[in-house]
C-alpha cells in the first residue's frame, strides 16, 4: 500500500502555498475577519492544554479521538506538522494516535465512550489525512500503521448482519448491529485512504453508502442513528456529506438530504449532539453548495462566534471541550478546504439549487 506519492502530491498543492490563496469563496469573504481569529484563538487553545503525550484534559482526552480530531482542526488551517506553530502539537497528536495502535490494529487508548470504533474511525481519517506531510520517520510508522487499522474496519464492516445494519459500523469491530454515526466515520475514512491509493474495494464503499440510504426518509429527506426517525437534525448532515464524498453530488437523495437541513438547522441550538450537527450541516452545504452553503454559512458564524468562550473553546455538553473546539474549529474552515477528503468540485456554485 503505497500512501506516499499520491498524498504528497495533493498536499504539495493544498498546504504551504494554500495559506496565501484568495479565498475565493463569498460567503466567507464577508466573515474572514471575525472568523480568523476565532480560529486562531481556538487553535491556541488546543495547543496549550495539550498534554505532553498528545492527549488531552477532560473525559476523552486520553482516547485516540479526541487527538485525532485537534489534529484535524490544525490541519483545517492549513498548519504542518513539519513547520509552523503548531508542527509540535500536530506531531504529539499523530504520535500519541501511532503509540496506540494493538496488534489487531486497533487504535484504542483510554476513555473511548460509547465504543473503540468511533476513536478508532476517526483516528485512521486522520492518519491518512496527514499522511505525506510529515517527516519521514513518521511516514513510515503511519505507512504501517494504516494497512492494519483499514483491515479492522473492514472486518468489521464483513461481520454477518441483518438487512438493516449491513454495510455498516458499531461501538466494536464485533457488533451485529450498526449506527450511521459511526459508520458515517468508517465510511470517510475508508475513502481518505482510498483516495491515498490504498487498496479499498468498492464493494465495501458502496456497501456502506447503501447502508446509510436504507436509514433515509425517501420523503423528508432525513437520516436517522438506527432507523430513519432518531437524531434527525444532527444526523442528515452527515448523510449529506457521505453521498456528496461518494460520488452523489446533486442526486436526489443530497439535495433531499439538503432541503431537510435547510428546514432544521435552526432548530439545532441546544440539540444533544448540537456539535456534532452543526460540524455534518457544515461539511455537507459546503459539498453541495449554491444557496444551501449561502443559506447556512452566515447562520452558523453569526450563532457560533458569540458562544466562544474567552480562552478560545467551545464547550460541548456531548463530549467536553476539547471536542467541541474540534468541531467548531472543522466546521469554521470548510472554505479553506485544506483537508484533502473534503475538496470540493469549484463548478458547485455554478449550479441552481
């Protein structure tokens, strides 16, 4: 599995250079200025409560996640993991998610919650984001590690289910059921690394893409966590972005998945997995573009920015601090578009939603 020279070529164009790049997105022009120092504040924040072992204060801090996901948010930016400001915090994170790694490929450490796959999905997201922007040393362990933890979401995916959970994920490599929050992740990071020339069969991308249409209200458009009915305003984002990464841009399924958004958002303020929401509505606007970016961006930066808090952080009632700044920080950057997984088709806002 070669990561190196596909991934290495993507971030040459996104990263270094991108920081200096027009932001050519309109919508965001109107915000840059408030929403570049939120960004920076919570960064900041991040790096400075960062333990010397790469995890990080509260509940999940110390599960491969919660590092994941800081790391991500650097990443957002435009910010190195071999120059930069932020290159030690970055570094602390990959190696804390590398050192945590068990022989069955597993990235499982500490408190992971509900389940060691939610950690584990995203901590392999990220580990094939970063890949071919670090030092060699690090390329390597990364190199190694990926195949494995790919192979355990796999078998996971291939564990004998009904109709209804097949294609998907659970709390444990395991489970016979499956939830599409984390199969939402399993399925983002199956398509990083692919993306990245790593060998992922289609069949099990396109196994999981079904999986996530059968929990779709073909009439309102929504997703559900195990059904169509649970979770709504958190969870359609998420379907949203899937199908978009996955090559369904504008079908009727995403702009369905869209329209019930647009109906919701609103709505989410004070929702259990708030967060959670608001970072899924973000990405998958953004993926699909035109008045539904146009339509959401200005409400979440308005709504958003005021809730920061002082020291930089968001604080998230579903899973602390840390991840809630995460999030924000992920969802605030969509149009910087640093992140190889969520590189978007520029002729999107060319098109009548």
């Amino acid at each position: 599995m070669n990561f190196t020279l596909k991934h290495l070529v993507l971030c040459f164009a996104l990263t270094g250079a991108a920081l200096s790049q027009e932001i050519t997105d309109p919508v965001f022009k109107e915000w840059r200025d408030k929403v570049d120092p939120a960004v920076e504040n919570a960064l900041q924040y991040l790096a400075r409560v960062q333990k010397p072992d790469g995890s990080f204060p509260e509940g999940y801090g110390d599960s491969t996640g919660i590092p994941a996901l800081a790391g991500m948010a650097f990443l957002s930016k435009g910010h190195l993991p071999t120059e930069g400001p932020y290159a030690e915090a970055l570094n602390r994170c990959i190696d804390f998610v590398l050192a945590s790694q068990k022989d069955d490929g597993l990235f499982e450490k500490g408190n992971a919650g509900t389940g060691p796959m939610y950690a584990h999905n995203i901590s392999t997201l990220f580990l094939s984001e970063v890949s071919g922007m670090v030092d060699p040393g690090r390329q390597e362990k990364i190199e190694r590690a990926l195949p494995k933890a790919l192979s355990l979401i796999l078998r996971a995916q291939a564990v004998p289910k009904d109709e209804r959970n097949r294609g998907g994920w659970r709390y444990h490599s395991g489970s016979k059921d499956s939830d599409t929050s984390c199969s939402g992740w399993a399925l983002m990071a199956l398509r990083s690394s692919k993306l990245n020339g790593a060998a992922v069969p289609d069949g099990a991308i396109n196994d999981a893409v079904d999986y996530l249409k059968r929990h779709q209200d073909v009439d309102k458009g929504c997703f559900g966590y195990s059904n169509k009915d649970d979770h709504n305003r958190s969870l359609t984002g998420m379907g949203l972005l899937c199908l978009e990464l996955c090559g369904k841009h504008g079908t009727p399924e995403t702009i369905k998945a869209a329209d019930y958004v647009m109906q919701s958002f609103r709505e989410l303020p004070g929702d259990q997995f708030e967060f959670y929401g608001n970072y899924y509505n973000a990405q998958g606007a953004f993926q699909i573009g035109g008045r539904y970016w146009t339509e959401y961006a200005p409400w979440m930066y308005a709504t958003y920015l005021q809730k920061q808090d002082s020291d930089g952080s968001w604080p998230s009632r579903e899973a602390g601090r840390i991840y809630g700044t995460a999030m924000m920080v992920l969802a605030f950057t969509v149009p910087y578009r640093q992140l190889p997984i969520y590189q978007r088709d520029e002729t999107v806002d060319e098109e009548e939603r």
